[in-house]
C-alpha cells in the first residue's frame, strides 16, 4: 500500500498532476514510502526538484531527510548531481522566479545531504571522492 502510494506520487509529478500530488505529500511516512524510485532510480524528490515543486522537495526532505543523498541508477549520479542540475537550469529561464525557484531547490537539497554525498563529484562516467570539507 505505501509503496503503490510512492509510485502513484512519482507519476503524478510526471503528469505534473497538482491535485495528486497534494494528495500524496498529505499522506503520512507509513501510508507514503519515499523510497520508492522508478527504472532510472529516480524518486520522488528527484521529480519534484526537477518540475520545481520547492514545497514538495521540502515535504519530501522532512519526511525523510537521507532521500536528499540517493543516487540514481542511470550512470550512477550521485547525490550531488540532482542539486548540481537545479543549478544548471536556473539561467535557461529568462523567468526571474523559476530562477530563484531552481536556486532554492538546490540549496535545501545540498543542506539535507551528508558529508559523505556532499563530497563526492563525477568526472566523466567515474564517480571519485573528493578530499573532506575542512
């Protein structure tokens, strides 16, 4: 039930479906599975950052904080990557507030994550830590 409940959000993010989506984000952490994610590893964190939903993405990391550092199955992104691409898409907006928005999104991403997500970066198809914060 919780996990059909998980898959139901990811699709409704897909289909950008708000009234599904407020319906899944109401749901509690035993009737809503978080980590559910679809053949790519995509969850549904992944998806709300994505269609800039900030609220879900915050709702989302409230119920359960360690989503913020799962990776995806397609080349391994890690973590970090999902904040990296909120990032990357904020300039191909000439929306002043969908800028903001991807912003936003990448700065409570990156503050929910671990130290360990936090230092790993891709270099090509290698994903390599990097050295600790100091």
């Amino acid at each position: 039930m919780a996990r059909e409940a998980g898959r139901q959000l990811i699709e409704a993010f897909c289909r950008d479906d708000k009234k599904a989506i407020a319906e899944g984000m109401g749901k509690n952490e035993q009737d809503l599975d978080t980590s559910v994610v679809d053949v790519a590893g995509m969850s549904a964190l992944h998806y709300a950052a994505r269609t800039l939903h900030y609220q879900a993405v915050d709702a989302l990391l409230h119920k359960d904080p360690d989503l913020a550092d799962l990776c995806t199955y397609v080349s391994r992104s890690p973590a970090s990557w999902l904040a990296f691409n909120c990032l990357a898409d904020a300039p191909r907006s000439p929306d002043p507030i969908v800028q903001e928005t991807h912003k936003e999104i990448a700065l409570v991403l990156v503050d929910n994550m671990s130290q360990a997500a936090l230092s790993h970066v891709t270099h090509g198809n290698t994903t390599v830590s990097s050295p600790p914060f100091g």
